[in-house]
C-alpha cells in the first residue's frame, strides 16, 4: 500500500471563518491524503472547531500591514522547511513567498497556488503603487514555477494563466449542499441580509444609506467584522438607524444558517474598484443559493454568466443608496417574480453545490 501523501494548505485567515478552505481540507482528507491546514492566531482568535484534519495557527508579533505579512512569512517559511510534506498549497498571493521559497530548497516536494482573489487589485492596494508593485514582483517571480494552479472563477483563471504562463483551473466557490427548505412567507419586517468581511468596496456604507431612504419595515443584518466595523457601526447610529439594523459579528459557518433562514433578501454588493472585486464570484452567493433565498448582485460578468444560466437573483447595475432603494421597492412590489427566484434558488441548489466540484480539486492533488 502506498504511503499517504501529506498536503499541507497555507492562508494569513483565521481558519474558523474560511469557508473555503474549509471545505477543500474536508475533502482531501476524505479522499485519503493527510492533511494540514495552517493558518494564523489572532489576538482575539475563537478555539478551533472540531475537524476532520489537522489545523495549526501560527503566532505574529503584528496585526495587519507590512510587518504582519513579513513576520507571518518568515514564521511559515521555517515552519514549512522541516515540516514532513510532499504537497504545499499557497492561498493566495500573501503566503507565495514562503512556499515558493521552500520549493527552492526542498525541489522534490510539488507547490500549488489557490488564488481565492486577484489580490493586488482589491480596494485596499488598488491605489497603493509601491505595494502593489512589490506583491506584484513576488507573484511574477514565483508563481510561474508552481506545479498547478487554481482560482474561484474561469475569467480570473484566463487572467492569471496568461499573466503566468502557468494552466489555471477554476474551482468554484460552491456550497455544501443543504435540504430542500419548502415554502416559507415573506418576513414582515422585509430583512436585507449581508454576510463577509467589513472592509472596503463591500457597498455596506451605500446599503445602510439606502435603508434610511425605504420605509421603516425594511431592515438590515449584517454577519461579519472587518476594516469598517466600527465605521459602519458609528454610521447607522448617525442616520438613527439602531433599530433596524442588527451587527452579528463573527460567526462560524455553521452559525449562517439561522439568519439566512429568515432573510428574504441577500447582500453582494461590490464597488468597481480593481479587476479583483469586478470577476469575483464569492462564498456568498452560493451560500444563499442553498438557503434559497434571492440576492442582489452587482451586473458583474460572474454574476451576470450565473443569472443568465438559474435566473436565481437580481442585477444592479449602479451602486448608489437611491438605485438601491429603488430596486429593493421594485422587488418588493413584483412578488411573483420574486417566488419565481426562490424556486429557481431550489433548482441551482441541487446542481450548484461543493460535493459536484469536490473531485476536481482532488483530482489536482491526485496527479502528483
């Protein structure tokens, strides 16, 4: 019998919130390689769920920003240089430069890029040159001599395989698939729902400005932290908005289910700030795909390629709080369209799930 293969799989997240990973560790493990998922510990980090494979957390001096990236790569570099392994995965740009440099120094183990963005064009680097300019050189120098490659949607995978010369598949974002819900009534309060990180180009600060514009049956929840926590949280006081809009924090991906359960509508709403946001295709829209429950979604090609395909969700073309406004009234107003797209929601959830992507990402660990 041949020996079992060791994967270890590297993110800067917090491993109890990367649905992602999550779901691609679970898998490997099942498909019988021995797996580690490495991630980091945060100052305020939760006790790890229970999973099937391993997870280890690394410890950094610094938070965020340059030293953060710089003091986690030298960490992971060490780490990964003597740890037993024949397959390292980097998750995305800011863990290339530790993997990339153990492959130098260990040639017989094989590297693979798990790019879930394309990270030097979000918001937060999109006008940064000198740091997009340095992130940029270490993907130019590295990842060309990964040994596969994958990303989250086929535009970003023609995008990266022509920058790298190096063949992209796409793996997308599916969820794990859940039963069949039924019917359900329309809730009264009309709830908005929005679950991911707090950051910049969400459209959170547009969404929250929209809702002081529509009468005071419609309210807003919001699942997640980030950047803009506190900055979203003074705004809604501002506009006198405490009673209607709901701050869940952080939760676990088991603990989405509750409140997509009684949303009626989902939040993806992104600002045209960087090709990374623009050909995104994120955990959420599939998330309340499987919860069937309609979503707004800006008029992005993804977005636009997947509408076309289930018919499943809205389109917004302009991110401004009146179009917003607009548009949730409209769907409000045409109830029959919107039951429509909660059937159709039932529909894509039985062909739009992880267990009918999971083989294609084993199968990219299998060739080696």
């Amino acid at each position: 019998m041949a020996d079992v293969q060791r994967i270890i799989l590297t993110v800067t997240t917090d491993l109890n919130y990367d649905q992602r990973m999550q779901r691609i560790s679970d898998s490997l493990q099942r498909a019988h390689f021995a797996v580690e998922l490495v991630g980091r510990h945060k100052r305020n980090s939760k006790s790890l769920s229970n999973r099937a494979y391993k997870q280890i957390r690394l410890r950094s001096r610094f938070e965020s920003g340059f030293l953060f990236y710089c003091f986690f790569n030298i960490r992971l570099f060490v780490f990964l240089l003597f740890r037993p392994v024949d397959i390292i995965c980097a998750v995305d740009l800011d863990t290339v430069l530790a993997v990339g440099l153990v492959k130098f120094l260990r040639p017989s183990v094989k590297i693979v890029f798990d790019a879930h963005e394309y990270f030097t064009e979000v918001p937060e680097l999109k006008d940064r040159a000198g740091v997009q300019k340095v992130w940029n050189a270490i993907g130019d120098r590295f990842i060309p001599t990964f040994d596969a490659a994958y990303t989250v949607g086929p535009e970003l995978a023609r995008i990266f395989s022509k920058r790298y010369g190096l063949e992209f598949e796409t793996i997308r974002n599916l969820s794990v698939q859940r039963p069949v819900l039924g019917e359900r009534p329309v809730n009264i309060p009309f709830r908005l729902y929005y679950q991911g990180a707090l950051n910049e180009g969400r459209g959170l600060e547009q969404v929250i400005e929209s809702l002081a514009l529509l009468d005071t049956s419609v309210e807003l929840v919001i699942a997640g932290e980030g950047d803009l926590s506190k900055y979203l949280r003074d705004l809604v006081q501002d506009l006198g908005l405490t009673q209607r809009v709901q701050f869940l924090g952080y939760l676990r991906p088991e603990e989405l289910q509750a409140p997509l359960r009684t949303a009626d509508l989902g939040l993806n709403l992104l600002e045209n700030k960087g090709l990374s946001y623009y050909y995104s295709l994120a955990n959420k829209t599939f998330d309340y795909i499987q919860a069937e429950l309609p979503a707004l979604h800006m008029d992005f090609p993804e977005y636009k390629a997947l509408q076309a395909d289930w018919d499943c969700f809205y389109l917004l073309d302009k991110l401004e709080p009146q179009h917003i406004a607009d548009q949730i009234s409209q769907i409000r107003i045409e109830s029959k369209d919107y039951n429509n797209k909660k059937e159709q929601c039932r529909v894509a959830k039985n062909v739009l799930h992880w267990e009918s992507e999971a083989q294609k990402v084993i199968d990219i660990y299998k060739q080696f």
